[in-house]
C-alpha cells in the first residue's frame, strides 16, 4: 500500500471545491467496497460529469479536485482515468495510524 499521509488528506480536504468533491464521490459511491449481487461483485464509481453536476463546479475545477484527493489518497481513479470511488482503505489505515501515534 502506499505511503498514506493523514497530514495530506486534512490539507486537500481543507479546500472548499476539493471537500465538496470529496462529498461528492463518497454521496455517490459510498465506501467503494465491492458488492456482491448474485453471481457478480462490482464496485460503484462516480465519473467527471456527474460530479460537476451534483457539486456545481466545472468540469475543469472538478478534474483538479478529483486529481487532489487522488493524490491524498482519499479517492481512487479508474485505470483509464474516467471514473473515482472512495478509498475507504486509505481512510481506515489513516484512521488506524494516528492510534499508534
């Protein structure tokens, strides 16, 4: 896993349009945990377009966001880069490292 930085994560969800993009993505996807319906398990992801629509921000300030909360490690990107959904795991190691602290 990745390097997670707690410190990182405050600081992008310190700013306005990023916090409500973050909103956003976990509103859409929830904690990103794989579901399991039949005989199939997928995951729920969120995409540029809706995200502007349900934030009120343009698509260029949303791609800005999503790339900063991607880079905290607070949301995940889609391997063609087109879709996002909550790190949920990032968030809970984050939550888990500060008990160690």
């Amino acid at each position: 896993m990745a390097e997670i930085d707690g410190a990182a994560m405050l600081r992008a969800l310190a700013q306005e349009d990023t916090l409500r993009v973050f909103a956003a993505v976990v509103t859409a996807t929830g904690t990103s945990l794989p579901q399991r319906s039949g005989n199939t398990i997928s995951t729920t992801w969120t995409t540029i377009a809706a995200v502007s629509r349900q934030t009120c921000l343009s698509q260029t300030a949303a791609v800005t966001a999503l790339n900063e909360l991607a880079e905290a490690h607070l949301i995940v990107a889609s391997s063609e880069g087109h879709g996002w959904h909550t790190d949920f795991g990032a968030l809970s190691h984050a939550v888990a490292s500060l008990g160690a602290s």
